[in-house]
C-alpha cells in the first residue's frame, strides 16, 4: 500500500468522524449555552426548540419547501423564466411517449404488487412448516439488501443474449435454446421487456412480503385452524377463508408499501436500458427530463404527478395515526 | 398503524410498538438464536391432522410438496446471486463464452477461477469507491439518529405548543417521493457551490430519512415507562442528563433498527448520489461507479461481476449480522415511500 493509499483512508476516516461527531458535536454545545444563558424557568421553554429544532430545519429546508417549489416551477417553462400555465401538465398528460411511461408504471403496479403479495403469502404459509424456516427466509430475504444496481447487474447475466449459433451465457437463453427455441433478446424485444424488467423489481420484494406476512400468518391463533380442520375444512379452504381474512390489516399495509415503492422505481430501468425500447417509467423519465432534455417545467411536473399519486396513501398514514394516538 | 383492537394480526402494531414487547413473539431472529423449534412456537397441529397414528415416512410423504416447494423457492432466488458470485471468479474470456454453470462440468479444476476480476475492478476505481460510500453512509446513518433521536425525545416527552402538529407533517412527510425535491435542491446547492461534495448527500441523505426516524424513534421512546423519567427529573437530572442516561440507553432496539434501515438505504442509493454528486468520480460511491460500468463498458462483463460482488460485500454481511434489526426497521418503514 503506497501512501497515496493511507492519506486516501486517512482522509476518509477524517470524513466520518466530522460528519458523524460534528452533529452531536452541535446538540452539547447548544445545550450548555442554553443552560447558561437562560434561567430555568425559561430553559424549559427554549429546551424543545433546540431538541426540535434541527430536525425541524432540515425537514423544512429540504422536503417542505422543495416540494413546494416544485409545484410552483411545474408552471414554468425549461428554465423556469416564463409563466407556462398547465402547458406542462398538458404535454405529460397527452404525449405519447409520456403516456407510454404511465402504463408501464401501471403495469408495474399490477403487476409487482400483486405477484410479490400473493407470492410473499404463499411462501409464508408454506415456510410456517418447515424446520428450516429461518435458512429458507434469509435466502428469499436476501436481496432485500442488495441494491437495485446490483440487482441489475445480476440479472444482466440471466438475460444475457448470444446469437443462435453462439454459446449462449444468460442462464434464461441457455434454457431456450435447450428446448429448441431461438435465443430471445429480453431486453430489447419491446413485448417482453417490461415484463422482464418488472421480474427484477419482484425477485427483490416477494421476501419483504414474505416476512411481514409470515409474521401476521403466525399470528393467526391455532384453535381457530384446529376447529376448521376439526369441521373438515380442506387446507386450501383455510388459507383462502380463514387466513386471508384474519390477516387483511397487513396484506393492506404490505400492498400500499410495495406500491408507494413502485410508484418512484427508478434504478432499475435507468440502468437495465436507461428508459429506452419503450420501457421508461415516470421516475426515470423525470431524470431524463432534468439531465438529458434539460427541461425543469416538465421535470417538476412529473414529479407532481407522483406526489398526486402517493397522496391518498399519506392520507391514510395521517388517518392510521391519529387512531392509534386515541388508542393510546 | 392499526385501526383498531379488533385485529388482533396485525404485526406492525407489535413491532413499532415500545419495548415491552414479548422478544419471544419476534418473528425473524438469527436463525442460530432461534432454532426452528423454539419454545415459545406454539404446537401447531399438523395439516395432516392425526399425526400420532403416522409414521415418519406417511407424514415426510404427505409434507413432500410443501418441501418441493420451499426448496424451489429458495434455490430459485438464491441462483441469480450464486452464478454472479461464480461469475466474479472466471477469466473474462471464459466469462464471454460460457454460461457460469459450466464450471461444474468439472468442478475439480481450480485452475479456471481466478482473482483477477476483483483486481481490475479495484484499479478502475472501485476502491475508491468503496471507500467514497463508507464515508457517504456512516455520516448519513449517524446525522439523522442523533438528530432524530433528539426530536423524538422532545416530541415525546417535553411540553411545547405545535409538537402534536410538527408529528403529523412528519407522518405525512414519510412518503412524500424525494424526487418532489431533487429540482430545487440541485439549484439550491449549485448557488451554495456545494455540490459534488459529501456534505450536500450527508444532509440529503439525512433529511430524507428523518422522517421514518423522527416516527419510529418518537413511538418508541414515548410508551418508555414514564415513571422512570419522572423520577430521574426529581433527583435534578437536567433534560439532556435524562436523554444520555435513560433514553438513548433504553432505545437502543429502536435506534440500531433505524440504523441498520438507514445505513443500507443510503449505501443501496443511486439517485440521490447520481443527482447531487453529479460527475465527480472523486466522491463517486460504489452504486455510481457500478453503473458508469453498466453504461460505459456494458460488455466488460469481468468488471460487472465482480464490482457489483464488491457493492454487495457490506450490504450483505450488515443483513446477515443484524437480520433481526433490519426487518424491525422495515416493519416500521411499511409506512415509509
């Protein structure tokens, strides 16, 4: 390791440690100048703001405003100069290619949110009677923890295409051609693409649905089952009649989730094809628009869109809540 | 996040609930911690019912589907990342020409595996990188814990006007997408002549994920036994004497499972590093530099492999040491976009 190397690590162990005590840093200091500036009756007036206080700062300075300017810039031109109006709106709203990233997008809704649920569920029925449960959850747990990059690249090699008369190295093309078929090229033929970009996004949450479900599965109280196997209830009557039901709360939960989460997907399709071949969804196009096309107005516009869409979630959160705070 | 007492399922009520939860009702442990057998796993009576008058062999029979299926499962979602990890250890020339699972043709012969991957990857600044996202994630893990935690104790246990209100923009706040704020900020930093620097993703990365902590920490700390807090505060013990000594201790559950969420949220990003960081390889993290190779040298397949081996080297040890931390985060980021 030449030395080059050790001011490199140097520096970064620098980095970490300002960034990191630098912020605890600041909460002593402003609480010993507080206790020492202000009597007592008044320290416990001033206390909160500065325990709030920076959590209240950051949260106003970059989500609150942010999002309010974006809103506002969505009316303005490329370059946010002149006064569009709607025009943007119009443009996302009646373009064809932007109507064809909002019916990928619902296609990734339907389609990752429905498979990765019902898969997830199944998966957490059946694993509840296995020894091996807890080795058999972290393998399809697992890429939970890899990036949608990385993810990418993984299945880069399972969609790899190699000519007929090549050796092929994607393991799905090798299977094609085992059977007799043509070699299919996944990522550009437009009719599948999307389908196989959208399996990325599934392989990647089934084992989050997985766990949440597996723990509301087994949450399900063991004489209700006994009494329905007592009346002769068959296994798959259970689970559609008596699981399903008894767990709806957090199917509803995992569902807005992974919804939520589609609804910005990004990574994966920015770069699995950068949003080309017909397979862009809003989140990307929006960066597209930023960096390639250099087109705020529309930029931000899009990304009303998608606050739009998440808001009935937030709604719900709020709603959620303030019923457990009555609870309470 | 329950409606109601009616359902008793619900997990995330138990799981964002306070620490007087049961740990024995925690549904993913290490599996060293909590072999499959564990005591507190109610008897379930098996499907087959009438299991005593079976033998060994009826009932292995009658559970080989359920098995078949399980086993396909796992080994279906395992085999992407296995061949990508065989993949990382081929010469790039055999890489190119043969699928990964032809090493097993003769799986004695060591000869073609090789660490020269990992090597050119490092050189074409992967180390680098890795380094850039340890100095981008362990900042962007720690700012918002103590941020959050501080303004989790205050909502939770101090008396100010507007703290039932600054909770409620926070819940709304959690799934606000953050691409509402890529826009102004870039220009915001442009003017300040911050960006590309560690700074600007450090406070991003710490916004963005001060909701969910400001949520998770504030429900935690605030079903914490008020009678030790009280007490504590009629020995003299100053409000921040109370937060060292009794609540960051207390909350520690809380806070590792937002930290291990956090962390792996911020060393798994790419947009907000692609955004703020811009073109600037020097600050560039592994998710960046990985998809520069995607982009640029889309067919140097030996660098794919084994950088995006390299990108998923901390990930993956984080997951597997705090597995159970990392799905109580995840539980409570349900609510999260």
């Amino acid at each position: 390791m030449d030395s080059n190397n050790v001011s490199l690590i140097f520096k970064a162990l620098l980095a970490i440690f300002l960034g990191s005590f630098g912020v605890i840093g600041v909460f002593y200091a402003l609480n010993i100048l507080v206790e020492k500036a202000f009597p007592e009756r008044a320290r416990i007036k001033v206390l909160p703001w500065i325990y709030v206080g920076p959590a209240l700062l950051l949260l106003t300075v970059y989500l609150i405003i942010p999002t309010l300017r974006t809103v506002y810039l969505s009316l303005f031109g490329p370059s946010s100069n002149e006064f569009v109006g709607l025009k943007n709106y119009i443009f996302v709203l009646t373009a064809p290619d932007t109507l064809t990233t909002f019916r990928n997008n619902l296609l990734w809704l339907v389609l990752v949110t429905g498979i990765s649920v019902f898969l997830g569920l199944i998966i957490a029925v059946l694993i509840d009677r296995v020894k091996y449960e807890q080795v058999a959850k972290s393998l399809i747990f697992l890429p939970m923890a890899i990036s949608f990059v990385g993810a990418s690249v993984i299945w880069r090699f399972i969609y790899a295409y190699r000519p007929a008369d090549a050796e092929q190295i994607g393991v799905l093309n090798a299977i094609a051609t085992g059977l007799g078929f043509e070699p299919i090229g996944w990522l550009v033929n437009p009719a599948i693409n999307n389908f196989a970009l959208i399996a990325i996004m599934i392989w990647l949450q089934t084992g989050f649905c997985m766990v949440l479900l597996s723990s509301a599965v087994k949450g399900v109280p063991a004489d209700v089952l006994e009494a329905a196997r007592v009346d002769g209830a068959s296994e798959v009557q259970i689970f559609w009649r008596i699981i399903i039901p008894m767990i709806m709360p957090t199917i509803l939960v995992v569902s807005t989730t992974v919804i939520v989460l589609v609804l910005k997907v990004f990574d994966i399709v920015f770069v699995m094809t950068g949003g080309n071949l017909g397979t862009d969804v809003i989140a990307s196009r929006m960066i597209r628009e930023m960096f390639n096309f250099r087109n705020y107005g529309r930029g931000s516009a899009i990304a009303v869109i998608l606050l739009i869409a998440v808001i009935p979630v937030m709604v719900a959160n709020i709603r959620r809540f303030r019923q457990q705070e009555l609870n309470r | 996040m329950n409606t109601g007492n009616s359902q008793p399922v619900d997990p995330t009520v138990r799981k964002t609930g306070g620490p007087q939860k049961d740990p024995q009702k925690d549904p993913q442990k290490d599996p060293q911690k909590d072999p499959p057998k564990a005591p507190s796993k109610e008897p379930r009576p098996s499907y087959v019912g009438k299991r005593k008058e079976q033998s060994n062999f009826d009932r292995l029979m009658a559970k080989a589907p359920v098995h078949f299926a399980v086993i396909a499962i796992a080994v279906l979602w395992t085999l992407p990342t296995f061949g990508l990890f065989i993949s990382s250890f081929r010469p790039p020339d055999a890489l190119v020409t043969s699928g990964w699972w032809t090493v097993f043709l003769n799986p004695l012969e060591f000869t073609q595996f090789t660490l020269g991957n990992y090597q050119e990857v490092l050189a074409a600044g992967m180390g680098q990188a890795f380094l850039n996202s340890l100095v981008i994630s362990v900042p962007a893990t720690v700012i918002p814990i103590a941020i959050a935690t501080f303004a989790a104790y205050a909502l939770a246990w101090m008396d100010f006007p507007g703290r039932q209100a600054i909770f409620i923009v926070t819940v709304g706040l959690l799934v606000v997408p953050l691409q509402m704020t890529l826009i102004p900020i870039l220009r915001a930093y442009n003017v300040l002549g911050i960006s590309s620097t560690f700074l600007a993703v450090w406070l991003a990365h710490a916004a963005y994920g001060l909701p969910l902590g400001v949520y998770l920490l504030r429900n935690y700390i605030g079903s914490l036994p008020r009678d030790l807090i009280e007490a504590a505060a009629v020995d003299g013990a100053s409000y921040l004497n109370v937060f060292t000594r009794i609540i960051v201790p207390l909350s520690m559950p809380a806070i590792a499972s937002f930290a291990v969420f956090q962390f792996l949220w911020v060393w798994n990003d790419l947009l907000v590093a692609l955004v703020y960081l811009g073109g600037n390889q020097d600050v560039a993290p592994v998710t960046l530099v990985l998809r520069n190779i995607v982009g640029d040298r889309g067919q140097d397949w030996f660098l794919l492999t084994s950088g995006a081996f390299i990108s998923m080297l901390v990930p993956m040890a984080v997951f597997f040491a705090l597995q159970r931390y990392f799905v109580r985060g995840l539980l409570a980021g349900s609510v999260k976009g």
